[in-house]
C-alpha cells in the first residue's frame, strides 16, 4: 500500500511566533492582533528598551520594529 502525499491546500497554516515569557501579556496581545490583521505569520517578540521589540522578515533582511507603550496604550510603533 502506497503512502498519499497530502495536497498542500490541505495542510492548516502554521504560525511561527517566538514571545519571551517576561512580556506583558496584554501588551503582546495588542502586538499579536496588528501582525494578524496584516496576515504577518513568523515574527519574535522580545523585551526591548520600554517597549516591545519585534523581528520579522528574512535572516539576510530582518525588519525591526519597536512596540512603544504608555500606561497599557501602544501609542508608537517605529521601524528599523
């Protein structure tokens, strides 16, 4: 009996997503909601200098980009 290959339209979309454990917890929910709403799928979040600092993109190309919070509000996000 032969194996099946399963057509790839099949296989449920998996995220990759790395989020130090030291984050705030609400602040990394905001994070996670905007790459959602922008189909954003691979990223790490990790503690920055007051804020959260997330990478994404390829290894050769990363982008950079800072979660700037004020009293639980994300009130910056700035691009590197």
């Amino acid at each position: 009996m032969s194996r099946r290959r399963i057509p790839s339209h099949f296989i449920q979309r998996q995220y990759m997503i790395r989020i130090d454990k030291s984050l705030n917890e609400f602040e990394v929910m905001i994070v996670v909601e905007h790459y959602k709403e922008r189909g954003i799928e691979y990223y790490e979040l990790l503690p920055g200098n007051r804020c959260i600092w997330a990478t994404r993109g390829s290894s050769s190309c990363p982008i950079n980009e800072y979660f700037i919070f004020n009293e639980g509000r994300l009130v910056d996000i700035q691009i590197d």
